[in-house]
C-alpha cells in the first residue's frame, strides 16, 4: 500500500542524509520509523500525549485548507 505524505522542506533534507549515511531508500527509513513508532506507543495513551505535542508545536497544519466554497457558483 502507498501512502503519501508531506514533510517541511527541512525535514526532508534531514530524512535525505540521514537515508544515505545509512545506505538507505526515504521510504525504508520511513518504514522503520513508523514500525517503531508503533511497537513502541500502539494503543497506548502515551501515542496520543505524543501526537498532540507534535500537532501542538507544528507551524504547518496537517492538512491542506479547505477552499471558501460561499462563492462557489455551478
């Protein structure tokens, strides 16, 4: 299964080094990361404590803003 996602242009300069110190693809270090972010915290409350710290200090929003659809005419 593919899954897409966006990442600050920062972060994935980061990612970039860091797959090819390690002689890895993005998405394998991908991969790895979020296997281990669920061994780690699945079903667990400190997964949620977690993500709303991330949400809470990120300066991008999670999704893309929807459109003003009151003008909107067909």
């Amino acid at each position: 299964m593919a899954i897409g996602i966006r990442l600050e242009p920062e972060l994935e300069k980061q990612l970039d080094r860091l797959a090819q110190s390690l002689g890895k693809t993005r998405s394998a270090c991908v991969r790895e990361a979020i296997a281990n972010y669920l061994a780690r915290f699945d079903g667990d409350e400190e997964a949620k404590r977690q993500s709303s710290l991330i949400a809470a200090s990120s300066t991008q929003p999670w999704s893309e803003p929807l459109p003003d659809w009151d003008d909107w005419t067909a």
